[in-house]
C-alpha cells in the first residue's frame, strides 16, 4: 500500500518506503541497540523467509511501510508501518528512529504525522504494541494520547527473547 503524497513537519518528511532504503534500515532494525525491542531479529536470525518479507516491503498489500527523513536532505533517519484493519477502520502503527536521533522529539514529530493521516483517512482507532522495558516508546505514547488497552507478549523473530508488552489504544475522534 502507497500513500498518496508524503507527510510533512517542520522537520522531517514521511514518504513511501523504497527498495533503495532497505541497507539503512536494515542497519538500524537488526542493531542490538537500535532494534532491541522491536520483533525483528539480529542479522545472524534473518533466514530467506525473513529475507523475502523484507523483499517485499514496497507496496505491499497488507500495510503501508514508510521512510523518514530529514526535511531538505535525503538523510534517513527512520521508518514506521501502518496496517488497516479490512474497513479501514482500526490501524496498527509501528516505529522507529535511529538511535543516532533519540531524544531529539522526532518520534513526537512522527507520531503526530501518523495520527493525523490516520484520521484524515478514515481511521477510529489506532494500536501500538510496546515492549513493557522499553521506556521511551512507553513515554513516547503516553504523553501523546495513547492508553494502555492491555498487557501482552512477543518474540524476536526466531530467536528465544520475549518481552512483556502493552497494547496501546488512540481514539482517532477529535476532543469536544
């Protein structure tokens, strides 16, 4: 799935993810650090059937994969995921920055970017599953609307590392 036009801040540009984006990201979702809660593995765990998702990520049918970067440069300096339930109504995001940029406010920036593009297309609610340890995404949601819906748990592609995690909820419907 493609977005139409790309999502613009102060800062950063949110585009359609591009095959010649997948070295960097690559880079950054199976770094120990970087990638240490999300579901993707380290690179010794990616085996062909990861490696043909990954193939796979432009235009993919089930959800939309997108690239940040930096506003007047091509500079990248993260991704994010967006998938739709059948109607379109209830959307699942992901995220991430590069470590090189925490602590900069660009996860507010993109968040902020998401929501508004999730409701501009329809959307009523949006989750986010977030590793229970990984307190900056923790705060990163809270402090922007989301609520924790429920506790949960996943594992790192094919290696044996769980996490505790929340499932958060966004009510996509403007406050009265």
């Amino acid at each position: 799935m493609l977005i139409e036009k790309p999502l613009i801040s102060s800062r950063i540009t949110v585009r359609n993810y591009q095959k010649k984006d997948l070295p960097y990201l690559t880079e950054m979702w199976f770094d120990k650090v970087n990638g240490k809660y999300m579901s993707d593995p380290t690179v010794e765990y990616v085996d062909s059937d990861f490696q043909k998702a990954l193939d796979g990520l432009e235009n993919n049918p089930d959800g939309y994969y997108l690239t940040v970067v930096l506003n007047g440069s091509n500079e990248i300096i993260g991704s994010a995921c967006i998938f739709p339930n059948e109607k379109k109504e209830i959307f699942d995001i992901g995220y991430c920055i590069h470590k090189n940029y925490w602590r900069k406010r660009f996860g507010s920036e993109l968040l902020t970017l998401i929501v508004t593009w999730i409701r501009n297309n329809g959307g009523i609610e949006i989750t986010a599953e977030v590793a229970q340890d990984n307190i900056a995404s923790n705060r990163l949601l809270t402090n922007n609307g989301f609520k924790i819906k429920k506790k949960s748990q996943f594992k790192k592609y094919k290696m044996n590392i769980s996490f505790d995690s929340y499932i958060y909820t966004f009510s996509c419907a403007y406050p009265t």
